[in-house]
C-alpha cells in the first residue's frame, strides 16, 4: 500500500527528522551500562532467574496468560497472597496490582478526582501523571517544579476535592521531591497527596518499602504507587493505600477493571523479586556506594540518586556525545526535546549496583575528555 496515503503521518515525522529527536528503535549489546533502570541488576541476576523458574515448577501448571480481567477469570491466589505481601511490605491496609506503574498512575488519578474538583501535579511529572488528570473530569494544573510557594498559590484558588502528585524521585533530572513539606501543605489545605515511587521502589527503606515508609511519611499518603520494572528488575507495579481505596479502584478504575491481568508467572515473579531483595541487602548498599564514587569522580554531580544529568544542550549534541561514548564501549542515551525542555537536553546516566567502580571510572575520563 502507498505510503502517499498516509501523508499525514509523513510530515509529523520529517518534521522530528528535521528538528534530530527521530526516535528508533535500537538493540544494544556488550556496552558497560549506563543506561537502564535496572539499578539492582535484578533483571540479569541469574540466580533470581532460578528462583523464579522453580516457584514456577513447584507452583504449576500455571495458566499461560491472564485469561481475562481480574473481575473475570484473570484473579487467581497467587494475586491475593501478593497484594496481601505487598501492603505488609508498603505499610498499607491495602495494595491493588497494576500490569505497569504508567497503567497504574494513569488509572488512580483519573478514577478518584471527579468534575468540580482540582488536580495539581509538579510540571516535571511523568507523562502518565498528566495523563491521568487529563483523562478525569477535574479541573487540572501543573506547578513549577518543586515550587512550594506556587503550590500553595495553586491550593489556595484549588476547588472541591483536590489531590496534588509528584514523584519521590525525578526520572530526568535524579532529583528528590520535598515531600515533608509538600505534605505540611496538603494538610493545612485539605489536599490529598499521591506519589510515584517508581524510582525508589526496592532503592530504599527495609526489603527495598522506597522512600516514603524510610522516612515515615508513608501514613500521611492518600495513594502511592510502586513499580516493579525498574530497580526489582521485573514487571507490573502496584498503588498502595487504605482499604477503601483500593475498594473504590476496584470499582472505578477503568485501567483495572478493562484489562486483561498479568499471567502467573509475572505475579510469581514480583514476589520472589522482592524475597531476593530480602535476601540480599548488599545490593542496595552497593549502589549507594557506586552513587558516591560517581560523585566523588565527576564535580558538580548534583543528583544524589541513581539517575545522574549530564547537560548537553541541543539534540544534535547530545547524540553525538552519546554515540561517542557508546563507542568507548558505554551505553549512555541521551534525552532529547521535547522529552525534555529544548536547552536542557543531556545525557541520562544511570547508575547501578553491578557497575564496577573501573567501569564508572571510565564512564567519568571519557565525560572529563569530552568537555
């Protein structure tokens, strides 16, 4: 079939091509990596592997796929022994499981707020955040990035039920949320607060519980999300709150109740992910180590995380520096507008427990040779 037809998707992409932010799918092998957000290297761990494949031996024979929703055939016991793990875990009186945190993000926001009430959400947010207050019927703003006194300026004109949502930890720029104080805000105005763990989950607090319950800030939460993709190297994620919103999610959240649900073998796999983690603390610790020696390396590191900006303004630049380290053996992707604001494009390195500090070192000579 002629591609003339489809015209209208032509010009959006020579456009992209013109402007050097054409996206491409790319399969990299052999780099040292720099890239991912497998910060604990759970994903490659082979003896996480094993574990998984003999539960799934010992637990079979288990369904191929979902089968269905979870309100239809897709529920099954090794759903409810998880969620029941995974608020014991978090804290929670309850736990709903999501096939990913953008599905589950998306899915919350837009099921709790109704017309007439207000959404605030830090500029910075995922996308999925956006989303999912562009998808509810509230009246939806964002703020400047963690700007407490443009947030305070927003709640004070907010209206009817109004819930505020930021991230712990900012995917672009590695930086935290001042969630302490964000909360003091909610209170005094009768805000609801939802965070986005997703670059916390399995980092921080005891069995890898994210920021929010090591700081003990978890029980002044109204929803919080955590993703099982990134740092506990598998898939699916979950929102965490009081019972009676995971009831009502039950009932309203249509990226819940419209879905197929992940086959057993994924369920399987969060949970022994998370009895990996358990099991083996020194990751974390490793990567905490890895983050300082990264800053101890590289002057002006500002990002404390596992996520280290490195600006290159334009996007021509900063794919040509990406490809250069890339042939130093490195991966390191750079992000380009409009994924992020054009002058702030960069490279997005992230850091994990299995980098050697001889990898590191060399990631740090090549950025120091580059300028």
């Amino acid at each position: 079939m002629s591609s003339e037809k489809y015209s209208f998707l032509s010009r959006p992409l020579e456009t992209r091509k013109s402007e050097g932010n054409l996206r491409k799918l790319d399969t990299v092998t052999g780099l040292s990596d720099f890239s991912s957000n497998d910060y604990l290297g759970l994903s490659r761990d082979l003896a996480l592997s094993e574990k998984i494949m003999e539960r799934a031996l010992r637990e079979g024979p288990l369904a191929n796929g979902g089968t269905g929703s979870r309100l239809l055939s897709g529920n099954h016991r090794h759903y409810v022994a998880l969620e029941k793990k995974l608020a014991t875990l978090f804290q929670a009186e309850g736990s709903l499981v999501f096939n990913s945190g953008y599905a589950a993000n998306q899915a919350l926001i837009a099921a709790v707020a109704q017309k007439g009430d207000t959404i605030l959400y830090d500029q910075l947010a995922h996308v999925c955040i956006k989303e999912g207050a562009w998808l509810s019927k509230a009246d939806s703003f964002s703020y400047l990035h963690n700007n407490l006194a443009d947030l305070e300026r927003r709640l004070i004109h907010a209206q009817g039920n109004v819930f505020v949502v930021t991230e712990t930890v900012f995917s672009m720029d590695g930086d935290f949320a001042p969630i302490d104080e964000t909360l003091s805000l909610c209170e005094k105005y009768g805000a609801h607060l939802i965070v986005d763990e997703a670059h916390s989950t399995g980092v921080y607090g005891h069995g890898g519980s994210g920021w929010l319950v090591q700081e003990a800030l978890h029980d002044r939460v109204f929803a919080r999300v955590y993703t099982f993709g990134k740092a506990m190297g598998v898939h699916g994620a979950c929102v965490s709150g009081s019972q009676r919103l995971i009831d009502y999610l039950v009932n309203f959240a249509r990226g819940f109740i419209y879905t197929t649900s992940l086959p057993p073998h994924s369920i399987l796999s969060i949970d022994e992910a998370f009895n990996y983690l358990a099991d083996h603390s020194e990751l974390p610790e490793k990567l905490h180590q890895n983050i300082a020696f990264f800053r101890s390396q590289v002057a002006g590191a500002g990002s404390q995380t596992s996520i280290q900006p490195i600006m290159v303004a334009g996007n021509d630049q900063a794919k040509a520096t990406a490809n250069a380290l890339k042939e130093k053996g490195l991966d390191v992707r750079p992000i380009l507008s409009p994924t992020v604001k054009r002058g702030t494009e960069r490279l997005r390195i992230s850091l994990h427990a299995h980098n050697t500090h001889s990898e590191i070192r060399q990631l740090c000579n090549a950025l120091e040779q580059m300028g």
